[in-house]
C-alpha cells in the first residue's frame, strides 16, 4: 500500500463537495467514502440488523468478499469498517477486533503501491453529540469512532489524518442547524441555540472529547488526535480559497482542483431563521456557561 490517507471531516466543513465532486478524481488511489447526503453508518440499518447484535454482525463481515472497486467509493466497505468500529466500541469485542483488522490487512494487500482515501466525518462524532443528548445512551458509541478505529488498526498500517477546522462559533452554528433538522425527522423536538450549547456542554463535562465541542476547541482536538497518528490539519477558509484542494491537504500526485468550482452542497437552513441571531444566541450561550474563552483560546483557524 502506499499512503493510508483518513479524512475525517469535520462535520460541515465541505465534506459532501469533497466526497462528491473532487475525492472521486484521485488517481492511484482507492477511495472509500459514503454516499454524498446520507448519513453516516449505523448498525441496525446498514447491515440489516435490528439491534446491536455482535453474531449478525460478525456473520454479515465473514461472509463479505472484500473487493475494491478504483471507480466506485467502495461504500460497503466503508459502511462495514464503521459499523465494526462502533460494535468494537459498544461491545469491545475481540472477534470483531479480528475482523476489522482483517479486512484492513485485505485492503492494504490489495491496493499494492497504490493509495488509500478514506473519508467518513461520522469518525469524530458520537451518536449523542449527533443528536444531542447531554448523556451517552445505553448501546451507543461513547467516544469519537477515529478513536476505536486507529486503536484497532494493524501495526503496520500508518495512517495520515487529514482534518479540516472551521471558526468555532460558525461551526457550532452550522451543527446546530444540521442537528435541528435531524431531529425534526426522528420527531425529536426542537431545541433553541442555547439548549443546543447547554446540552453539549452537559455531554462534554460527563464524557470528555465526545461532543460537537471538541472538535471546536481546535488545538485541544488537534493535540489529542496527534497522540495516536501522523495529522494534517487544514483551514476551511483555506481549502475554500485554494487552487489544489489535493496538494493542501498533502496528497501529492493527484490532478489540480478548486473546491469554488463546485456547487455548494448540503447546506443545511431552516425556514425564516435569523442565522444572525443564532450565531449571538450561542455566544451568549458559551458565554452563560463559561465556555466561550475556552474555545476562543483555543481557535487556530478563523
């Protein structure tokens, strides 16, 4: 294998438009992503299981052929590896450790001296910071997946983690509005911005780095990620701006693309929203919990 590359979002950073219109561009190198507009992986509804049931999926892996297609996003094996790192994390099962590292060790013997890009922005959220719960529920994952999975990889495997910031207040908003919309369709009721930050900050004081909080306060994520892998860190602002999306995100060889070349996709908005108003609604919000210098602090892209 030649360069084991994970895109790991974050969330809401231009993740569809790279998934969709520029990753599939990549030469030498097999992409594994989701499907543009859908949503990350679950168990219970990838693999057809009707709960967390470790034999299903452990059954569902062992009769999987793992073949890598160079024209296709490669989304079941995609959507495999991600809900064996959530089973590896809900059950801490060493047979499902097995496989997942099986099915990496096929990857990597099947590519050759070719590359590998991996992305899934679902590796730095929890299931409860998606859907914003201030507690872990019973049966879910309680850490980032991008944890689970570099924990579990083979050792000979050494990925790069490619990670894209955004100003923090601007991010938190985006979330919101993508969490608000989420929730209307699982008919989960609707939150104001600040009951948004409150729970999530609930969520980051009971369980530490598993929040849509930690990926806003960057250079704690940042230092955090680099104990566990080699990480490339890049500004929104920047891959908005540049001229080779591939070469700021140093994977080198590949053809030159500009991210403004392409449609702006998934853009999450509700119905006559003041979107000035929930941007100061969470400042305030940061503000009445004392969190909002901790993440200003911290910031290392605007």
């Amino acid at each position: 294998m030649g360069d084991f590359f994970l895109h790991i979002g974050a969330p809401r950073t231009g993740t569809t438009v790279l998934q969709k219109y520029i990753f599939p561009q990549a030469v030498n190198t097999y992409l594994i992503s989701k499907e543009p507009f859908k949503s990350g992986v679950q168990i219970n509804t990838t693999l057809g299981l009707t709960s967390f049931d470790v034999n299903t999926l452990l059954s569902k892996a062992l009769e999987t052929e793992i073949i890598l297609y160079r024209k296709s996003n490669n989304k079941f094996i995609l959507d495999l590896l991600l809900s064996l790192v959530q089973g590896i994390a809900v059950f801490d099962n060493q047979d499902l450790k097995t496989i997942f590292q099986q099915i990496l060790d096929s990857i990597h013997y099947q590519v050759e001296s070719n590359s590998v890009l991996l992305s899934s922005e679902r590796l730095v959220e929890t299931s409860a910071s998606l859907d914003c719960y201030s507690r872990h529920q019973k049966g879910t994952d309680k850490e980032f997946n991008i944890y689970t999975f570099l924990q579990n990889i083979p050792d000979h495997l050494t990925p790069k983690i490619i990670l894209c910031l955004r100003e923090p207040v601007s991010y938190l908003a985006s979330k919101y509005f993508r969490t608000v919309i989420q929730r209307q369709r699982k008919r989960l009721r609707y939150l104001t911005p600040d009951e948004y930050i409150s729970k999530q900050i609930e969520l980051e004081r009971i369980a530490p780095g598993t929040s849509a909080l930690t990926v806003a306060t960057h250079s704690s994520f940042v230092k955090e990620l680099a104990k566990f892998a080699i990480i490339k860190v890049i500004g929104f602002q920047d891959l908005i701006k540049t001229s080779d999306v591939f070469s700021l995100m140093g994977i080198q060889g590949q053809p030159q693309c500009r991210f403004i070349d392409y449609p702006s996709e998934n853009s999450q908005s509700l119905a006559e929203v003041d979107k000035n108003k929930v941007y100061n609604e969470i400042i305030l919000s940061l503000k009445r919990n004392e969190y909002y210098e901790t993440i200003i602090s911290s910031k290392m892209y605007d």
